[in-house]
C-alpha cells in the first residue's frame, strides 16, 4: 500500500530461495528465481512502518504471482489481501511549573538558582485500540543548569502519575523509573537521594496497557543549579 514503506531496515528473510529484495522506504518487495516443492510452502519477510493512520490493505492481485513448471507459465489464478492497520501515533506535551524558589517558597515563585522545577508530561493514546501492556516507554533528557530532584513527590517515589479521565489503565511503581548517567545510552545508575547532578536521563515504563481515547500526567522535578 501507498501508505506503507519497507523500515529503514528491513530484515528481510527468505525462505524460498531464489533472490528477495526490497530497500529502505521502497513500497514493494520481490521474489525472483526462487524454487518450490509440489504442494510445498515458503515465505519472505521485511519489516515496515505505516505513514498514515488507518487500515492499509496490502493486494496481490490475479496474475501477479508467476511461475514456470515444466516450461509452462502459471500464475495465480485468485487474488490475495491482507490489511494492516496502522495506529495514530501516541501525542506527547511537556509544560513547566515553578514549585518553588529559596526567596518567595511557593508564592510566586521564580526559576532561580535553588528553585524546584516540576516538569508534567502527558501522554494521550488518539487511537481506537490499546497500546500493548507496559508498551508506554517514555524517555527524557535532564537539561543543563538544573539536577533531578530524586525524592518523594507525594507517592513514596520521585516520578508521579496522574491518571486521566476516563481511566487509562496505567499505574507506575519503582521498577518502572530508571536513571541514566551516560546520556541515555543506559539505564542502569543507581540514583543517589535528594538532589543527584549525575543524572543526565530518564527512563518511566508505567505498567498497564493505554486504553484508547485516554491519557495520562508523568512528573518529576529539578533543582536549579
């Protein structure tokens, strides 16, 4: 289909020998000089990504397919279809909010050395279908000039959820926060309490799969150096 497009990697594999080709963003695969037993079966496979939303449906039709057996062409004689549905992307939206700052606390606060940052990511599933469970990973940078804050907001953790409504069917708990110290290349640092200048990323996996036409609120905050 139009809309569908060989991954910028496309793995392919084939078992029918013969040569399967396909590159990067092309929108057709083929086979050529491949062998088949009688009443025998083979495959080729590529991975692809879909560019709009919707149910892309992938025809081969009448004739396509082509064959010689015994000098004689064949073909096949029935058209062929699959459709593949392609899920609108997640929609993403950051905003800041000053907590406080060492001169006015919380009344009025500004974003001066010594202040707390909460930073309030949402997530919103736009689509008919459920987002896998634990499909949701959601990545970010800690800027320069500000350190995590890494102590409870209110839940027992230094990352909150707040859900949407109607429920998304996500929730978070310890093991789904990880923290980078190498600029996201992992997640594996051992965070130290309270303010921790190391930490350069972080990584929140809720658990629970996103419900269609549903959303929820992921925060944390930052000390301003």
């Amino acid at each position: 289909p139009a809309a569908i497009r060989s991954a910028a990697t496309p793995n392919a594999t084939n078992s029918c020998g013969g040569s399967g080709t396909t590159s990067a963003g092309a929108t057709d695969v083929s086979l050529t000089g491949a062998t088949l037993a009688p009443l025998g079966s083979c495959s080729i496979e590529v991975d692809v990504v879909g560019i709009k939303a919707g149910d892309q449906i992938n025809t081969i039709a009448a004739g396509d397919a082509n064959a010689t057996i015994d000098g004689r062409a064949v073909s096949n004689a029935l058209t062929a279809t699959d459709t593949l549905t392609v899920l609108e992307p997640l929609a993403v939206t950051k905003v800041t909010q000053v907590v406080s700052d060492p001169v006015n606390g919380t009344s009025d606060a500004f974003a001066v050395p010594g202040a707390v940052i909460e930073y309030q990511i949402t997530v919103f599933n736009p689509s008919t279908q459920s987002i896998d469970s634990n499909g949701v990973t959601l990545t970010d940078a800690i800027p320069d000039n500000v350190s995590f804050l890494n102590s409870d907001i209110g839940n027992g953790l230094p990352v909150a959820l707040d859900d949407g409504a109607p429920a998304s069917g996500l929730s978070l708990g310890a093991a789904g926060i990880a923290f980078s110290n190498d600029d996201g290349s992992t997640y594996a640092y051992g965070a130290a309490a309270g303010i921790d200048p190391l930490i350069d990323a972080i990584q929140i996996v809720p658990s629970g799969a996103l419900a269609p036409g549903t959303g929820a609120t992921l925060r944390f905050r930052v000390v301003v150096d």
